[in-house]
C-alpha cells in the first residue's frame, strides 16, 4: 500500500500537472503581476491628466497647443534639429 501511494505521489509530483507546471505558473503570475503594477501606474498617470485637463485653464491651453502644434501671437518657439532626427 504504501508503496503505491509514494508511486502515486511520484507520478503526480512529474507528471504534466506537477513540480515544473507550477513552477511555470507561479512565473507567469508574477509576469503578469509586474505588468499589472506597470499599468496601475500608468492608469494613476492618467488619471491625474484627465483631472488636470478637466480642471485646469493653463493645462488645457497647453495640451491643445502641443495636439495642434501652434504657438500663440508674439511667442517664439525653438527647434533641436537633432532632436527631431531620433
């Protein structure tokens, strides 16, 4: 009897279920946990713009100005030649 239990308990240990599988598994959990982190903070990020853009004047003005890429009268804008090349 106990002969076959440990039998038993050898296979499932190497089987296709067994020690590598959950292996396997619990790195894609923290895969998948370490992405979810990454997108927690970009949703914070978010977040954060969305009130601003809601809420304030000066960021709004800007975020249109930057989409729409205007300046306003009587204001300079300077240009990095080697910056637009990357």
């Amino acid at each position: 009897m106990l002969g076959a239990v440990g039998c038993y308990a050898w296979v499932r240990l190497n089987g296709p279920n067994g020690i590598a599988e959950m292996q396997a598994k619990r790195a894609a959990v923290r895969q998948l946990a370490e992405e979810n982190e990454i997108l927690e903070r970009k949703v914070i990020g978010l977040s954060k713009e969305t009130e601003d853009l809601q809420s304030n004047r000066e960021v709004i003005e800007l975020w249109i100005r930057k989409m729409t890429n205007k300046i306003k009268r009587n204001e300079t804008k300077f240009v990095d030649p080697s910056a637009s090349a990357h």
